[in-house]
C-alpha cells in the first residue's frame, strides 16, 4: 500500500487521481492537515531563512509516512526545494506534475482576453 502526500495548494483532478493509481500504485492520498496547509500555502517572503518556518511539516511527513512514499511537493520555489531534499533523505520519492498548458487568446473591445487551461501529463521526479 503505498501513499501519495499532499504538499500543495490544488485539489487533485481526475486525471491526476488515475495516473498516481496507475503508474505508481498509490492506494491513499493524504493532504496536509489545515494548519500545516495554512502554513505550506503562506511560506512569507520576508524570512531570510525558512527552515524553522517548515519544521512541523517535515515533523508531520517523517512522522506518517514510510520509505517509498510520494510526496507530491508544488509551491514556493525554496520551500519546495528544501522540501523535496527532505522527502528523499527519509526515503521517499518526491515528484511533481507536470502539465500541457493551451493558451487562447481573443481581442474583445480593443483588450485582449487570454485563456489558459492545464492538463496533466505525468508526474516527474525531482
């Protein structure tokens, strides 16, 4: 049985549920608990050095995950970095979606509108 953790601000999308299942065996997704979420989603960026900062989350991931976990890490640049260093020193696998993204893009009143839309292709590892 192996987990996929949520250190990220999105929800899942299908496609991102299916791929997890099929290409890398993952039975159960497990988000951030609220207050570590709050946390991971406003790393400040006014603090020279943010490893105090994240030392609940790399509490709470050594603490429920196991070798061979996924950690699914996307958000700040550094906080992400340090984060993936972190996943790999305690045995798991840190990775990250990767996306297709199509872009349309319209004049309406002298403006132009530009719309993005995502989708997912595969989860790589760091």
């Amino acid at each position: 049985m192996r987990q996929m953790f949520l250190l990220f601000s999105h929800n899942l999308t299908f496609e991102q549920i299916e791929d997890a299942k099929k290409n890398w065996n993952i039975t159960n997704f497990i988000p951030l608990p609220n207050e570590l979420q709050e946390l991971w989603s406003n790393i400040p960026p006014n603090v020279k050095d943010i490893e105090e900062y994240l030392e609940p989350i790399y509490n709470w991931l050594a603490k429920n995950s196991k070798q061979d976990d996924l950690a699914l890490i996307q958000g700040d640049f550094g906080a992400t970095c340090k984060m993936a260093a972190f996943a790999k020193n305690i045995g798991l696998i840190p990775v990250y979606a990767t996306t297709k993204r199509n872009a349309i893009e319209k004049i309406v009143d002298g403006k132009i509108i530009k719309t993005s839309t995502f989708e997912h292709i595969m989860y790589r590892k760091f």
